[in-house]
C-alpha cells in the first residue's frame, strides 16, 4: 500500500528538496478509527447538499485531528462519493491531513510580512528545540511543525500560532519558552 | 425574532440609530469599544476586554458600556480600544495592555485625563455621515 | 472636570528626532507659566503618520491640526489656541488657502482616507445586527427590492464604475449583467472570500468587521440577477471570520433579511458557508466552483465564463468581498456619487493591507489615484527603524515591485499594470534596505510552487524550474544564463499557463529582474548580496584594528564559530560560521564587518 | 446549426457554433500542436501547448478549449508562438525519462514526435525526475508515472467516460501524480482493465503488460505445440500499424504472419464467437421462451464488463449469461477437442489469443472455469499492439504477405462471429440465430442496423413469433449505468422490465476501440474499423452462426447440442460479487 506524503508547504530549499525525495511510499500506521454517531449524523444531514465533501471533511478532521484511512472509506460510503475523489480532494488540500499532527499544532506563519521579518529563522529554530523536521511529529506526539500562509497577524510579524492561539512579534529565543509552556500540559 | 417588513425595518433603525448616538440610555454614558478582530485578538485584546470588565467593576462604575468591534485598522499597535467619555474627545487607544486598560479606567474614565503615549489616531475621515 | 482642550503631541519617531520632546516640555511649561494649566491637557500620541510634516499637534475637541511645529511654537498655541480659542494661522496644515479653522476632515492628508467598505468596521459591534442596521445597513436592500428594477441597480453599478476588487479589476456591471442576460431557472451569488495572498488579510478584517455589508450585497446580487441561493466561499484559517458569518446569518434570518419572503417583498434569497482547505488557486473563480463543488479546485479553461455557465453548471456571479462591500453604498449614495472618487479609469476606494518595513502597519482604505508616497510615508507613517525605502510590493505572488522612483505615481488599476505589477487584492508590502530582491523574487516563487495546482505544465513544472534557478542565485551559483532561462520560462508561462496563478506567478521575478537588474548581478557576477541577505553569499570577518577583544562576539556567537582570548584580537572560524549575524550585532566597536 | 465565420492565420473559415479553434483550424489545413487534448474526451487544458492568438487580446488562448466567435481573427504559428509551445516542450522534456529507445511507446509516442517536429536537440533546464515506482499489479496494464506528463487523459477516462473510478489525481502542484485510489495498487483499485487510459496516453506512463517473453519461449520450444486465435477487432486495425488505412481487411495476412511466427495452429476468435452465440442464443431462448432463468440476459464476452459488474453491480449477476467469451471458448477447445482430434497432449498445447483487449489478460486466469480443459484454457493473451511488435521484429514484410486461411477446425467463422468486435455486434449476431431458434424459421434479412454506430445507449425492439423483444446496446462504461438504473427501477415497482437482452461493451466503439488496440483512436477510427467488420460480414457467404458447418460438427462430435452437460462443463461459467475496493 502506498502512502501520500505530499501535504506540505515547502519553505526552505533543503526542507522542500528533502520532501520531494519523500513523496512516496510510506506505510501509514494501521489505525481503526470509526466514524462516531455525531459523525455519522453530520454526514447524514450534509448527504442532500451537494458539493458536500469538502464540509465532512472539515468535520471529520476537527474531530480526529487528521482523516484516518478507514474513515475516509465510510465517509465514500455514507456519501456515495467514488473514493478516489476523497482522496484526491485530501491530498490536493493542504489543511487535510493523512497523518496524526502533534497533541500541539504550531503553525508557524510565512506570509510575506512575516517571512521578511525572520519567519524561516523561527521555523529553523523550532526544528532545532523539538529535534524534528517540519511537518513532522516529535516521537513523543507532543508537537508538530507546519508552516502555514499568512495567519492575517500581519501587524505583529513574526507571528506563530500553537493549537489556533496566536503568538506575535515572536523572538527566537522566545520559542523554548513557549513550548515548554506546553509541553505536558 | 419576528420577520421584519419594510416599515419596521425603518422604524427599527430609527430607534437603533438613536440608541447608538446617544447611549446615555440606562445612565450609561461611557463607552469602551474593543477591536476585536483576529489581530486584535491575538495581541491579546480578549485579556484587555476582561481587564476592563474587572477594573470596572472594582472601581464601582455604572456608567460604562464595554462593546466589542472590528478591527480599527491600526494593526501596528493592537489591540486598540476606544474610548469616548462625555465632554471629552472620543480617543482611540492603541497597545492596551490590562495594564494600560486600567490605568484607562482610572485616569481617563474617572480623572478625565488622557493618557501619554497610547493615542492613536483612527486613520480615516468617515464621510458617509 | 474634564480639560477645555487637549493637546495632541505626536510622540513617533519621526516626531521626536524632530525636537517632539522639546515640543512636548514647552507645552506643558507655557500652560503653567500662561496659568492655563486646568484648561488644557498636554499628551504624548503614537504615530499619527505624517511624519515628512512633524512634529505634528493636533488639538482636541475641535480637531485643529498643526504642523511642523517647533517648541519656540508652544507659546503662540497656548496663549492663541487654549486661551483666546483661536487658531494659529501660520501653523495650519493648508495655508495657501487660508482657512481659518483647519479641521480634521479638511485637511488633504486625512482626506487620503476614504471609508466605504470599512465605513462600519472599528466602529459598530459586527456581532450586532441592530447597530449594523442603525448605520443605515439593509437600506440599500429595502431600497433595490421595492424602489428599483433589475436594470436600474445594474445601471446604478455602470455609472459608478465599479470594477473587481478581487484582482483583475473587470467591471462589476458587466459580470452582473451578463449572469442576469442568461435565462436559467436557477442562478448563484458567489462570495469570493478565499483571500490567500501572503500579506493580505483585507477581506478578513472587513468580514470580521463588518459582515452584515456582505450579506447585504449579495442579496442585493441575487435580485439583480435572479438567484435565490447565495454561497460564500472562505477560508478555514479565517475561524472569527466564520464564526462572524454564521452568526450575521442567523441574524439576518431572524429578522427576515435572509431567507423566504424578504421584507414581505416575495424575494426569496439564502445563503450558505464553504470553507476552503488551504488552497490559494482557488481564488480563482473556476477553481473556487470546483472546491465548492467539493472537488480538487484546479481551474478550466474561460470561456464560458461563469457568469454562463459557473456553480453547478448554472449562471453565477462571484464577486469578492470587497467588491461587495461597496454595493450598499453605491445603492444609498449613487453611482455618480461613488464615481466622484478615485480616477478615470478607477473609481472609489482600495483598501490595502500595509505590512512590512512600516511604521504603522494596518488596514487602510484610499480613494483610488492616492499615490504610494502618501501611503507609506503620510499614512504608514514612513520606513520602520529609519532605514532607506527600497521597494514596495503590491498585488502579492501574482504582483510586482515598484522602486522609489515611481512612488509618486497614482494607484490604480492602469498606473499598476505599466510599472508591471498589479492592484491585486490589496497586498502592500513595504520592503527596506535589508530586504534582497532576489530573495524576495525567490520567496514569492516558492510561494507559487506550493501553491500551483498541478494541473498546467508550464505552472507546475516552470515555477519550480525558476524557483531553482533564483535559488542557485542566492547560494552564488547563478550565471547569466541562468537569467536568459528566467525570462524564457517566465514569459512562456504568462502565455501558456492556464489560470491567473500561472500567468503571473513570473511576476515578481521579472519585475525585480528589472527594476533590480545590479542586484542580481551582483549575485551573479560578484556572488555578493548587497543587501546581506543570503546567507551563502555573506562573510563575516573581524577587523583586527578595531577589536579590543571584549569577547561579546564570542559569547553570542550561537555555534562558537569566534575565537580568541580576552583582550586578544579574535577571529571568526568560516567553516562554522553559520552567517546569522548575531557577532554584528552584538559588537559595540564596530569591529565585525559584513561582506 | 447556426454557424461562425472567423479568420485562421488569414484563411476564412466557417465552422458550426461551438466548434473550437483547434478543430476550425483542421478545416482548413492547419494542424496546431497539442499534447493533452484527445477528440474522445472534453478539453481538460492541460499541457498548455495549443495557445494562439486572436488579434485584439493580448493574451494567448488555448485553442483545444476555446469555442470559435464570428470575426476572430487567430494566429496559429508564429515565431512568438514557437517559442512558448517549445519552451513549454522543453519544460515538459525536464521532467521526463527520456528513455525513449526502451520505452513501450517508441516510435508512437506523442511527446516524442512533438520534440522532433519542434527539433528539440537539447533541453537547457535542470532534469527533475521524480523517482515513482511503477504498478504492475494487475499483469494487465502497467502505470509507470514516472513517465507521466500529467496530461490528466487516463484519469478523465477512467472516471467519465468509464465511470470507475480506479485513477484520479492526487497531492498537487509539482507532486501530483496519477495514482489508484486511495493510492493502493492499480489491482486492489477499482479498475476493470478495460486499458482505456492506456490507448488514451499519449506517452508510455500506461501501457499493457506484455507476455510476448513467454510467447517467444514457447515457441522457441521444440516440444510445444503453439497454436494461436484471433479477435474479430484484431484485423481491422492491425494494419494501422503498418501503413494501412483503418478498418483494412487483413485476416489473411495475420494468419500468414502468425505462421511465420511459428504458431503451428491458427485458429480464430471468430469461431469461439459464433460457439458463444450457440450457447448464449440457446440461453437466451431458455429464459426468454421458456422462462428458466432471469431476464433480461446480458452478455457477457466482455472481460472488462464483467470485472465491473461483479464490483459494481453484482445485483445483476443472474442476468449474465453464463457463456464464456470466444477466446476462452476457443481456448478449451483447442486443449481438448483440437488436442484430441490430433493426439496432441493438452500440456504440450500453448494457447495464445491475440485480442484488441487488455482485460482479456486478466480473463484468462480469472475463474477455475479457466482452466476447464484441465489446463490454463488460454495461456497468454496478447493485445494487437503486442503481436504487431512480434511480426514487425521477426522480419515479416506484412503487407507483401500472401493471404492465407486458419487452420481447421476452430478456424472457420460466419458473419455473425465476426461482427462481435463492434458495438452491437454480439446482440445482432445473437438475434440472428435466435430469431431461428425462437421462431424455427430463417430471417430474410440479417442486418440489424439499429444496433449499430456509436451511440452510447441503442435500443430496439424485434419482434419475433409474434413476441416483442425489447434490446439495448451499450458501450463505454459510463453508458451502462443508466440502462441498469433502469432495469432497477423496473424490478423495484415490481414491473416486467425495460428490456430483454443486452449487450455491453466496456470500450467505445466495442472492441475494435479496445483499450489495446493500436495507438490513436477517435471516433472516425472506430468507424472504419467497424465498417471493415461489417464488410467481412457482409462478404461472407454465411451469415448467421448457427449456419456454420464446422460449429455443427463440433456439437455433433463433441459438444452434443447447446447448453448441454459437456456444453456447460467447458463453455460456461459464474460470477461472484467483488469488493470495489480490496484493500
């Protein structure tokens, strides 16, 4: 079975040559998420709209943090969608994930204000603290690192948001500090 | 809420626009408007929004509204806050900080004295008045 | 007691290095010594923009506003203005016409702001239907469905002149008309709110602002053209935005704004939320119908256009949320009245969102024709930190630059297009001495790369291939071919590329490569970065005659690339050096030197 | 049909609305280049090839995509022109192998005759190769993207004009690829094999897989008995490979090559498929006069159809006919009867069909009833594009060959037989002798052109002893749908249904647009080809399939009469219900 790795936002060159080599071929964990019944009642009350997968989607992320390979089968199922499109709709959107991110989400903001003032340094920095690459999960599953456009902070660029909570005018010695903030709570 | 037809929809908005010129309804006759818009709210506008709800209530005021608003446009100096007391000149606020909303509160509210270094000047001349 | 005045002193840099403290003390000395010190408040102020004219007062409640004060001034204010309630003549922003009462609103600067499409945004409660509509909101709506016919409002649209804020900047009128010549039995309003260039967050901020204005409008759409269902397509990183949204909705249907039987007027109009994924392609009208559709948002080729043949095959007008932020207004207002702002060829307002190397960063609304210079130094309140201006970078990854020479020219739609950038959404990023325009080009590829959709071969593969190239550049392994290959990718891409993303995706790098030619040269030829940017191509070196020896250098230095003893000459290791340029930084002799 | 008058390159053209530039420009002699645009499919407007310029805009537009308006003037060549499409050209060029000379594709490749027509003698970008594996899961066809350019051909196939949905796009920007669903192998995909995408890939990202190696070593071994059949389809279009017009009659000179190859039987699908029509006629008048069975009766020859229908429609499984397809028919015959007949040992006979199909490679391995001679009943199938491989690397001077007969038995074959490689053909093949054997009496004329052409959905009714028969024809997949949806219907309100038999064809056209066919079929193509057929029909001095004296006698000798123990034991076989997605 492949895998799709090809959900990333490339920001550096090295990061983005890496991730080109990656693209393919890695076994996902098994897992044996289910849809619950909110779900499934979600899907039944969207199944009439047409246009609706990209909104179960949404829904089906919110709730699992990523869209688990069974459920994305169930979720063709429940609403009649050829399965293929689900994956194609997955892959081509960058907000859907395949993969469980970290119990924190840092999005780290490279908008071109932010990316002027500093945004790869932060990113590089972040590596460096949590030992993993971008788009990646710690082996601790406490945090990954995505890097996202433009969070609309301009005004306080650098700017990083961990789990939706923003951080502005970000220093890179301010980053150990946030994280720790975190961590383990 | 009942829908509204055409007349009502007219004399809504005059009791509306009316409200809002003149809030001295209730003897609340001070108003305290927070940007709250993704920026506002990422420099950290919500804790400001509640640091003037506690002032408030500590300094035993009655006469304060406190809303919240869209982004006032001055994003370099989030979150902003305007101010308007009666006999004064309406101010916005720009870095309020709990800090500075309290020295708001007391200074501003209460003494009817500006505050250095926090003004800002709502960059627009509103000609649809 | 409230003071009888208050005086603004302008406390921003500009201000201050132009002897604003000295303005400030003198003020608060003369109130004293003239004994009016119970009359008049003096206050310090952030910014007022502006700054060519400082240091600037402004006096409150009758909002005189001065300029280029100096403290042998404060006198004359205090003993004319506070006491005597009179102006200073001389000191008035506009003397030639010697108005004898400058005011707030008369003065050009301040005029240089326009709001419409924020007129309600910083000022009424956005989750508040009532203050929305207290500001005159659902009246253009009463207006169009019980005093107008369909051609009236389309003609109303017509004379304003209002044209796509979304990028492109075709005529509003014409899609409207054009969707509304189309028999169909069912027809849809699209509100584009997938705003998704980096550094633009126009949209956001008036939706979260002011988000009755877009429901407004889009109803006022659906009448004009005979739909019934409207959608509004927004990104998911907006969640206040949507939150706003639903709410404003919900509202809307309370009050039968929204929804059957519209004002008891028989119009029936509804309108639903889709978010996007995190695709800035859609954008693009077809590419957003596909996503709507909830399927991969790659765009197909125009004609037909939507306006024919859009959402689910069905006429479709999709305007973004700008554009429909102005339609209430020029419903209430006139087409006339709204076509009196801006120039010929555009008419009304822009909003930009000014980020970057700026003093005041923030959301700002300008008739069109406001030239650059005004909005980064009179509005923006000039170049953070005092460093020189290099460029300012509209229109996003689909824009250019435009250097200094050319801040003076207008902005609008045309003026944009011949310096080889565009308005685009409303993206302006002011850019410093610091900034390396390769880097930049380099950035905004990158961006395109991420963001092509994969389906045209000369977007998918040239971006990558330019990408490449400007990054060879930036580490020194640029040539002049590498050049030539640019501008032949480049232009085979503005020609072949399927959608709009494509087309201009070379924009920002030939724009740089030729308002900046030297500085890719200097890549090229002397493998330096004039502006020390890139990293690979920046050495740090230690002057020996100026070391003391101090070990500041050493101590800051992150991958102990410095070494030396104290009171030694120390010497920067290159192998290790990672180029940060934290030793410059940290060095207070001035003995670290970059080249 | 209202018509547009408009400028190319200064000749007037007039064309009907809604013609679009690329095909106006036909017209009148002007060929513009394009990669992705295929007649068969809408314009996706992918490889961004065919822009050109219409006076007054300042942008180029592509042409493949873009409807005529009256008085454009457009500019299809010029040197502004060329140099996009070649810089375009040559970024496509940066992204591919480039391994031409090992490439299943050399020689008709579209990309590779693009860079020559453009004279591309370097390509000055940096080469980025992505490094995908590729799938040959199924032994059918092989998806290799490493070679692909993204022109989006397969996947518009295979979801629309397929309805199956086994490849779609996933990821984006520079690392979309064309994949499976959900990114499994192609063989746990939905994919019925059907090689549409791969007749449609205009490089050699798809393609069949071949066998040739194992036919090759078998006939290099002195103690195999190689014998081998024919499709009807094969020799209409095989030709195209060696200079002929489609639709070129050449059953003749095949069967001369394939000697020459060294197969020591030649036989013909044609003969399987006039035993078919014995045995599906036979059925179809057991159910329909005498109501043992479901109606209606659907045929089942089709390899890819019924890959389908056992995913996607299993609900309809008691109304397949039970036949096997000719080749397979052939095949067991050929290891028993034949090998009797000879006595031959079955072990040592190596049986190869040559088929239009590439689905049929699956076949041949997909029930036990495959192997109902005791042995694999058809070792390897191979598609036209193979065998023309073969002959032209033997050395065989095809079109100077002599015109040669198959061998007897297994080899003769009446019109009816042969007009199973069209659309249409197996039901008016079918309806020809079951006309006899409904009514007892011979019909007077046997052509029955309402199920012919390339409609997707043709119906009919015939009546026959004074009983209505109520058919429907259909082919590219997607067409099927609404003809089962129909029948659903009927069966759901409890009603007689819509129809009594039907014929489906996976590919358009039929087989002689089967998805292994040779390169570059569109419509005109298929309609040659089928016009060849139907001319082999005609010619022939028997036209039905129960008149064939030789499939008399291999009843009277070895079958006993259609539909019999030793009938079912060799000719028939099941079906079962299959996930869509196994993994």
């Amino acid at each position: 079975m492949l895998s799709l790795e090809i959900q990333f936002i490339s920001l550096t060159t090295e990061i983005a040559e890496v991730l080109i080599l990656n693209t393919t071929m890695e076994k996902p964990a098994a897992d044996d998420k289910k849809l619950t019944p909110e779900l499934k009642e979600f899907i039944r009350q969207w199944k009439p709209k047409p246009g609706n997968l990209i909104m179960v989607l949404h829904r089906v992320q919110e709730h699992f943090g990523y869209i688990p390979r069974n459920v994305a089968f169930e979720v063709a199922d429940l609403l009649d969608v050829p399965l293929a499109r689900v994956y194609g709709v997955v892959t081509f959107y960058h907000l859907f994930k395949l993969k469980k991110p970290g119990r924190f989400k840092i999005a780290v903001c490279m908008g071109t204000a932010c990316y002027l003032k500093g945004g790869e340094d932060i990113i590089k920095e972040l590596e460096n603290i949590l030992g993993v690459g971008l788009n990646a999960v710690t082996p601790d599953g406490e945090f990954s690192v995505e890097a996202v456009r433009c969070l609309g902070c301009c005004g306080l660029a650098p700017v990083l948001s961990v789990n939706g909570e923003v951080h502005g005018n970000v220093k890179k010695d301010q980053l150990a500090e946030i994280v720790a903030k975190y961590k383990g709570t | 809420m009942a829908k509204l037809t055409l007349e009502e929809l007219k004399k809504l908005r005059e009791e509306k626009r009316k409200e809002l010129n003149n809030r001295r309804t209730e003897g609340k006759d001070v108003q305290v408007i927070v940007g709250m818009g993704t920026c506002g709210i990422a420099a950290g506008a919500k804790d400001t929004f509640d640091a003037f709800l506690k002032e408030i209530d500590q300094s035993g005021l009655t006469n304060v509204t406190i809303r919240q608003t869209g982004c006032m446009g001055l994003c370099h100096s989030e979150p902003t806050v305007e101010v308007i007391v009666p006999d004064m000149p309406s101010v916005v606020y720009g870095n309020v900080n709990p800090d500075v909303a309290q020295r708001i509160v007391r200074k501003h509210i209460v003494g009817k004295i500006m505050i250095n270094d926090h003004i800002f000047d709502k960059p627009a001349a509103d000609i649809i008045k | 007691m409230a003071f009888k005045n208050y005086i603004l002193v302008c406390g921003g840099a500009g201000c201050e290095a132009n002897r604003g403290v000295d303005l400030y003390k003198t003020l608060q000395k003369e109130l004293q010594e003239q004994g009016v010190e119970n009359e008049a408040q003096v206050v310090k102020t952030g910014c007022f923009g502006f700054c060519e004219k400082g240091p600037i007062v402004k006096m409150l409640p009758d909002e005189t506003f001065y300029v280029s004060v100096k403290p042998e001034d404060a006198k004359e204010i205090v003993a004319e203005h506070v006491v005597k309630g009179r102006p200073v003549a001389r000191l008035l922003y506009d003397k030639t016409q010697s108005r004898t009462n400058a005011k707030l609103e008369d003065i050009d600067f301040y005029q240089k702001q326009v709001r419409i499409v924020l007129r309600n945004c910083g000022v009424i409660d956005p989750d508040s239907i009532d203050e929305y509509i207290a500001r005159d909101g659902y009246d253009a709506l009463a207006k169009v469905l019980t005093e107008m016919t369909q051609d009236q409002v389309i003609e109303e649209l017509k004379k304003s002149g209002l044209r796509g804020r979304g990028g492109a900047g075709f005529l509003t009128w014409k899609k409207w008309m054009f969707t509304k010549q189309v028999a169909s039995n069912e027809k849809y309003v699209i509100c584009n709110a997938d705003e998704g260039d980096p550094g633009a967050y126009m949209d956001r901020s008036t939706i979260e602002g002011d988000p009755h204005s877009i429901l407004e409008a889009m109803t006022i759409a659906g009448r004009t053209v005979g739909a019934s269902q409207g959608v509004i397509y927004i990104r998911a990183e907006y969640p206040l935005a949507i939150i706003r949204l639903e709410n404003a909705i919900k509202q809307a249907k309370d009050y039968g704004l929204l929804g059957e039987n519209i004002l008891g007027t028989g119009f029936n109009f509804n309108i639903e939320i889709r978010l996007g994924a995190g695709a800035f392609v859609c954008g693009e009208e077809t590419a957003l119908i596909a996503s709507t559709e909830g399927r991969r948002g790659m765009p197909i080729p125009r004609p037909p256009f939507p306006a024919v043949r859009g959402l689910w095959q069905k006429p479709t007008v999709i305007n973004n949320v700008e554009t429909y932020a102005n339609i209430p207004m020029i419903v209430l207002r006139g087409g006339d009245w709204f076509a009196k702002i801006g120039t010929e060829t555009s008419k009304g307002t822009k909003v930009f969102a000014l980020t970057g190397k700026i003093n005041n960063s923030g959301l700002i609304e300008v008739p069109m024709g406001t030239t650059l210079r005004e909005i980064i130094y009179d509005i923006g309140g000039g170049i953070r930190g005092g460093k020189a201006f290099k460029a300012v970078q509209t229109g996003g990854p689909s824009g250019g630059v435009i250097t200094s020479e050319y801040l003076d020219t207008p902005i609008d739609y045309e003026h944009l297009q011949k310096l080889g950038s565009i308005m685009g959404s409303g993206g302006m990023i002011v850019m410093d001495e610091d900034d390396c325009m390769v880097d930049v080009a380099r950035f905004y590829q990158e961006f395109c790369v991420d963001e092509s959709c994969g389906k045209c071969a000369p977007c998918r593969i040239g971006t990558r291939t330019i990408y490449n190239l400007l990054t060879g550049i930036c580490q020194g392994r640029g040539t002049m071919d590498d050049l030539q290959k640019i501008n032949e990718i480049g232009r085979a891409m503005q020609k072949a590329a399927l959608c709009g993303l494509g087309q201009t995706a070379p924009n920002p790098v030939l724009s740089t490569m030729k308002y900046y030619e030297k500085e890719y040269l200097a890549h090229i030829k002397e493998k330096k970065c004039p502006s020390g940017k890139c990293r690979d191509l920046v050495t740090y070196y230690i002057l020996p005659n100026k070391c003391i020896g101090c070990t500041v250098c050493a101590r800051r230095c992150p991958v102990g690339a410095i070494t030396g003893e104290r009171q030694k000459i120390h010497t920067i290791n290159q192998e290790t050096c990672i180029k940060c340029g934290e030793c410059l930084k940290a060095c207070k002799f001035s003995a670290v030197f970059r080249r | 049909m209202e018509t547009v008058k408009l400028e190319i390159n200064g000749i007037p053209v007039e064309v009907d609305k809604g013609t679009t530039i690329l095909n106006a420009a036909h017209k009148v002699q002007v060929k513009i280049p394009t990669l992705c645009y295929h007649p068969d499919l809408p314009a996706w407007a992918a490889c961004g090839i065919c822009v050109v310029k219409v006076a007054g805009s300042p942008k180029m537009i592509r042409a493949c995509a873009t409807p005529v308006e009256n008085g454009m003037k457009i500019v299809t060549h010029d040197p502004e022109i060329y140099q996009i499409r070649k810089t375009v050209i040559e970024l496509i060029l940066s992204t591919h192998p480039n391994d031409c000379l090992q490439c299943p594709r050399n020689g008709n490749c579209e990309l590779q005759k693009l860079a020559g027509e453009f004279g591309i003698r370097e390509v000055e970008f940096e080469k980025r190769l992505r490094n995908l594996p590729a799938d040959d899961s199924t032994k059918s066809i092989i998806l290799n993207p490493e070679k692909c350019i993204l022109c989006g051909r397969c996947a518009i196939v295979c979801q629309q004009m397929q309805n199956v949905w086994a490849l779609e796009f996933l990821g984006r920007g520079e690392n979309t690829r064309i994949a499976p669903t959900a990114d499994v192998e192609l063989n746990d995909s939905p994919c019925i094999k059907c090689g549409q995408c791969s007749a449609h890939c205009p490089v050699g990202a798809i393609y069949e897989h071949s066998d040739a190696k194992q036919v090759y070593k078998a006939l290099e071994n002195p103690e195999m008995h190689c014998v081998v059949q024919i499709a009807p389809a094969v020799r209409v279009a095989i030709g195209e490979d060696f200079g002929y017009e489609p639709g070129e009659l050449l059953t003749g000179k095949t069967y001369a090559a394939l000697r020459r190859l060294g197969f020591k039987g030649v036989f013909d699908t044609n003969f399987g498929a006039d035993l078919t029509i014995m045995e599906e006629g036979t059925e179809f008048v057991e159910r329909f006069v005498k109501g043992h069975g479901d109606i209606p009766l659907i045929t089942s020859c089709c390899p890819a159809w019924t890959d389908y229908m056992e995913k996607y429609a299993p609900d309809f499984i008691k109304n397949f006919s039970t036949a096997k397809s000719p080749h397979e028919m052939v095949g067991t015959m050929s290891k028993t009867y034949y090998a009797k007949k000879l006595g031959l040992d079955p072990a040592k006979i190596f049986m190869v069909s040559i088929m239009p199909c590439t689905a049929k490679k699956y076949e041949i391995t997909r029930t036990d009833e495959m192997y109902a001679s005791g042995y694999q009943d058809v070792d390897v199938s191979l598609t036209t594009r193979e065998l023309t491989r073969m002959i032209k690397s033997a050395g065989i001077d095809f079109p100077n060959l002599p015109d040669e007969e198959a061998d007897s038995i297994l080899g003769e074959y009446t019109g009816a037989g042969t007009i199973f490689g069209a659309t249409g053909g197996v039901m008016e093949a079918a309806l020809r002798t079951a006309y006899f054997l409904v009514s007892g009496e011979e019909l007077k004329d046997v052509n029955f052109t309402a199920v012919r052409g390339l409609d997707g959905v043709k119906e009919a009714a015939v009546t026959i002893a004074g009983k209505e028969i109520r058919i429907a024809v259909a082919h590219w997949m997607s067409n099927i749908e609404t003809v089962l949806n129909r029948i659903r219907a009927n069966r759901e309100k409890g009603e007689e249904p819509a129809y009594h038999f039907i014929e489906v064809m996976a590919c358009r056209g039929g087989c002689v647009g089967g998805g292994g066919q040779p390169y570059g079929a569109t419509d005109e193509i298929r309609r040659k080809r089928a016009a060849g057929i139907y001319k082999d029909d005609a010619q022939s001095k028997l036209r039905c399939s129960h008149h064939n004296p030789h499939i008399k006698k291999l009843y009277d000798e070895f079958l006993d009469k259609p539909l019999s123990h030793t009938a079912h034991k060799y000719l028939h076989t099941t079906y079962t219900e299959r996930k869509i997605y196994k993994k």
